[in-house]
C-alpha cells in the first residue's frame, strides 16, 4: 500500500474508534462544554451524576442539587442564549478534579465574553459536583 493510501485511511480510522466507555475527568468536562456549544440538554445531563451538586464559590450550600436543577438550569441558559458558546482557556487537572478557565460568549446582556473559573469533580465517569467562582 502506497503512502497516499495511508493517509486516506486514517481519517477513516479515527472516524471508526469506538467510543471510550470510560470517561477521564478531563474527557468528560470536555465532553459537557461540546454539549453545552450545541445546546444538547440530554447530552449536558448525561455527563452528571443523577444526585449532582452545583454551588457558586465561595461554598454555601449547593444552589443545585440533582438533574431536576440542572434540567431547569440549562433549559433556561440555552433558550435565553441561542448564541452561547463556552471554550476553555486553561486547565488543570488533578486526579478526579479539573479546574478550568471557560470564556462564555453570547450571553444575553453581556457587552463580551464572560470568564469564569469552574471546579469540576468527576467520578465514574461522571461529574459529581461542579463549583463556579465568578466575579
């Protein structure tokens, strides 16, 4: 096989990859900006745990608690934001935490980007709790 063969089926290849049944912390956060970026509500809520905690930082008590929240949550940021987008600038890793620097863009009312810090703790492959730290 020649070599511009190869490079035709590589693409092909990727393309193919199974999906991995086992998220890493890292994967999975990516995972819920992806879903968020395409107002995809059941594939937010997919990546939670049923009895997820979302909490603004610094800690009081959990502003959400459960996909019931989370469905509320994001059923209203997507209808009220047909433009969201959300990128992250930076991330740290460690064991079950990422702790990431998101830049929102198209956010009703916001004259730009938003940035904000979010902790996110993942297990089994889903995130758990997941903290924001505004300004």
């Amino acid at each position: 096989m020649n070599r511009s063969s190869l490079l035709l089926l590589v693409p092909a290849l990727l393309v193919a990859a199974p999906t991995p049944k086992v998220l890493t912390p890292a994967m999975a956060v990516e995972r819920q900006l992806e879903a968020i970026n395409a107002h995809d509500l059941e594939g937010v809520l997919a990546l939670f745990s049923e009895d997820a905690e979302v909490s603004d930082l610094p800690v009081g008590a959990p502003a959400l608690k459960g996909k019931s929240g989370l469905r509320e949550r994001y059923t209203g940021l997507f209808k009220g934001n047909p433009e969201l987008h959300v990128s992250a600038a930076a991330q740290l890793v460690s064991g079950a935490f990422v702790v990431q620097r998101e830049r929102l863009k198209g956010l009703a009312g916001s004259k730009g980007p938003v940035e904000v810090v979010m902790v996110y703790q993942v297990k089994s492959s889903r995130i758990i709790r997941m903290w924001a730290l505004r300004e």
